[in-house]
C-alpha cells in the first residue's frame, strides 16, 4: 500500500490539506483560479474521513465549488470527473481497483 499523507499544514493562517490528486492546493484544479475551497471528492460521513486520510481532496473556486456549475449545485459530470481522476491517481500509486472498491465502495472507472 502507498504512504499515509501527511495532514493539514498551516500556510498564511490557511489550513491546507494533501491531496494525491493535485499538487497545487493554492488554485482551482478546474479553472485555475485561487482556492476559495477545499472539496472532498468523496463525501459523506464516512467518506469525508476516507478523503482526509488518502488525500481525496482537491483546491476550488466558490464558482466550481457551490456556484452555478458548482459540484454542490448538482453539477454531475463535474462530480464524475474529479472522482474518475482522483481514482486514476489512485490506481497510480500502486493500488488496485479492487482496493479502491473497498475502501469507496464502488469504481468510478
């Protein structure tokens, strides 16, 4: 199994998670503007702890985030994405789909 990630850190006051999804927690990971949020792509009372602890987090904008093409303003294909990308990084680091079923419950792939 890959490495536990480290856990929020403070950067100007801010807390910042890890994410395995991106390297950037500054900015947007879909438009590239600064961070306004930090979504758990898998969410729920469970899944928000699984997020934190694997690193299913990723930096939004207000308007990706809960704006009108916000994942919490029902925006599907954007909530499929992120989680499609955050499995394949996953996957990537050496962990099966198999584990990922277990661990989410189902596979986005």
């Amino acid at each position: 199994m890959g490495a536990m990630h480290e856990q929020p850190k403070k950067a100007g006051g801010r807390t910042v998670k890890k994410s395995i999804v991106t390297d950037n927690m500054e900015f947007c990971i879909v438009c590239g503007r600064p961070r306004e949020a930090v979504h758990h792509v898998f969410f729920g009372t469970a899944l928000r702890k699984i997020s934190d602890k694997h690193g299913f987090v990723v930096p939004l904008c207000n308007y990706h985030h809960n704006g009108a093409a916000g994942i919490h303003n029902n925006n599907q294909v954007l909530d499929q994405k992120i989680k499609q990308h955050a499995q394949r990084k996953y996957e990537a680091l050496g962990h099966s789909r198999e584990e990922f079923r277990a661990l989410i419950g189902k596979s986005y792939l």
